[in-house]
C-alpha cells in the first residue's frame, strides 16, 4: 500500500487545513467527472482512502504508529475495495464545488450579499519610521457603498426582489449521475449573478450595483519594529461589497528606505565604523551617533580590524514582544595611504624603534616630481 502522505503530497506534521487542501487540489484533477482516464479514477480512489484515513485523528495516531497494519479494524482495511463506503456527501461538495461565491465562502446555499474585493498598496517607510513606529496616512481609490441608495443598489422608494430563477438563493443546482450515484453541483445563478436578488429599478448614481469607485485615504498605525516586506492586514479596509455587501480587506506591503549608516540584522542594527590608525593605536573616545542619540564610544588602545563593540537595547524593537534588539559596531582600522614627508619620517622613526623592518625610502627623481605635486 502505497504512504498516504505521499499520496496527498504532504509531510507527515501536516495539520488538518493542509491536508484537506492538498486533498481538494488533487480530486478537482483527478475525479472521474473532469479527468476521463481510467488511471486518474485509480488515483483519485486511493488519494479519498489516504484522506478519509488521515483526517480521522484516531486513524492517522494508528497509521503513525503502526502502519497500513494498525488500520485493520479500524473500517479502512475491511473497506479498501470500497474507499467511499465512510466519506461524506458533504465532503465530496467541499472537495468539488468550494470555489462559491465572493469572498471565500462554501459551496453551499449563499446567504446574506457577497463581501468586496480585497486591496492591496505599498506603503514607503522611513528606515527611523520602520524602527520606531509611524502614523502613515495611505491613499487609494476604491467602490464604497453608494450613499443614495444606502448600498441597495435600488431606486430611492423601491428595494430589491427576491430572484425568480434561484429562489433567493443566488445559485442553480443540477443533480446529475457519477460513480458515486447523484450528485449535486451548483452554479452562479445567471439572471441574478448569484446576488440573489432583482432590481426593476436601479439606482441612477451607482446604475444599480450599490456601489461607487471615490478617493479613500487612511491614517494606517505603523508597528515599531516593522521590517521591509512586512504586510499589515486592515480589516473592512477594502472594497465595499455589492448590493449592500460587507467589505474586503485592505493589505498594506511595507517597504523600507535603506539607511545611509545602519543595516538591518532582523532585531540587530549594524554599522562598520572605520578608525584611523592613530587612533586604533593609542586608544579613543569617538562621538557616536545612533538612532536615540549620541553615545560616548571608547577605542581601546591596541584595537585591531574586526572588534565589535555591542549597544544593548539600542536595535530595533521587537514586533511581537518587549524590548529592543542591539546596535552593532564593527571595527575597520584604516591605513594611510597618503603621507606627507613628515608623517613618512614620523613612521619611519616608529619602525625602527619598534625593530620593525620596512621599504627602504625613495628618495629618486620620480619620487621628488611626485612630492612636488602633493
């Protein structure tokens, strides 16, 4: 028998949602009705047996366990001739006709109007802004409902009917014959659009949709500690629906101007700073600017390329919790590269007070053309 995990296309920690996911996919390809090869009807009988198994918690804890094996009686290996004999009508619906109506919704017999479209926008941060938090004013064009009509879509005086053709229901249902016997599929209703309802007279200024396209702008809370790729969720934010519908979601996708002197670690900030070598040498105290203010920094004498020096609680706040990440400072020592005649002899005399053996001095004529040029 083949891994009912692999039959679905899913890991063996997979939760419930992903499953009957992967199992909506893979019967929309496979059942008999839209794919007529003799192969795929195979198919599709094992991946209902490996769905029917794996969304009963007690089955799939004894398929973990043991194996095809800890399944005899349980019903599956006594019905693996007949994968159907436990599966529900109800999910078979599910699994074929999910795609509904507006919004998201089942199959099932719509009720209520349908909810508006979802937007999106990009929003463009300030690095400061991403770190510290911002109101961020948005803008966007979008339908709201109508307010002559209150959203209706009928005539000021008149209301909307109930749809000859579906009953109010918003879709017609055909019974038709498969393997698994009759089976019930449902359509958008056609006359009404699947809103259910009928308008004899549409309101002028939306012609009957309920609904008009106006400028919108929002005040959107920015959290501090957002990062660049973020998207932020505003319910009822979106388009309204029509007919009176309720609106869809408004997603706002964060981007983050970069930051002329810090990069970002997730919670970390992180500069490299480069230290003349005098200093490195000798030891200092540099002026240091971060995101909160001026920090005092002391240079070790003797510090080398690659020190760093850790500001705790001087990153970035952290999104889902309390306090702030650190700021990072990595150490460059600089080498001269340009020196004047006195510096080079001041070198010079370091060197050999340190033993230290260097480049001989040159003192030829390319030499004295290039110094009468510094």
């Amino acid at each position: 028998m083949e891994d009912f995990y692999e039959l679905l296309g899913v890991s063996r920690t997979a939760t419930d949602d992903d499953i009957k996911r992967a199992y909506r996919r893979l019967a929309r390809e496979l059942h008999p009705d839209t794919n007529p090869d003799p192969a795929a009807e195979e198919q599709f009988k094992k991946i209902t047996l490996a769905y029917e198994i794996l969304r009963d918690p007690e089955r799939r804890q004894r398929y973990d366990t043991y194996g095809p094996e800890g399944l005899r009686g349980t019903g599956a290996a006594g019905n693996a001739g007949n994968p159907f004999a436990d599966f529900g009508v109800g999910d078979l619906f599910d699994a074929f006709f999910s795609s509904g109506f507006g919004g998201g919704g089942g199959g099932r017999a719509r009720s209520g109007p349908l909810t508006g479209a979802d937007l999106e926008l990009v929003a463009e941060l300030e690095f400061e802004e991403a770190v510290f938090g911002v109101k961020h004013d948005v803008a966007l064009r979008a339908p709201v409902h109508c307010t002559t009509c209150n959203g209706s879509g009928a005539a000021p005086g008149t209301s909307p009917t109930r749809c000859i053709a579906c009953e109010g229901t918003g879709e017609i249902r055909r019974v038709r014959q498969s393997i698994l016997g009759q089976m019930v599929t449902a359509s958008p209703c056609s006359r009404c659009g699947g809103l259910g309802q009928e308008i004899a007279s549409p309101c002028a200024d939306c012609r009957g949709d309920g609904r008009r396209t106006e400028e919108r702008s929002y005040a959107v809370d920015i959290p501090a500690g957002v990062d660049n790729g973020t998207t932020l969720r505003l319910a009822g934010r979106g388009a309204a629906g029509p007919r009176g519908g309720p609106p869809g979601d408004l997603y706002v996708h964060i981007r983050v101007r970069p930051h002329d002197r810090f990069l970002r670690d997730g919670p970390n900030l992180v500069h490299v700073l480069h230290v003349p070598m005098t200093q490195a040498a000798l030891g200092a105290h540099i002026p240091f600017e971060t995101l909160d203010g001026e920090e005092d920094l002391v240079i070790p004498a003797g510090m080398q390329t690659g020190r760093e020096f850790v500001l705790r609680g001087r990153g970035v706040p952290h999104l889902e919790g309390r306090g702030r990440g650190d700021l990072i400072v990595r150490a460059v020592v600089d080498t001269p590269t340009k020196l004047s005649r006195e510096q080079e002899e001041l070198l010079r005399t370091l060197a050999t007070e340190r033993g230290e053996a260097v480049a001989p001095e040159d003192t030829g004529l390319l030499f004295k053309i290039r110094s009468a040029f510094k």
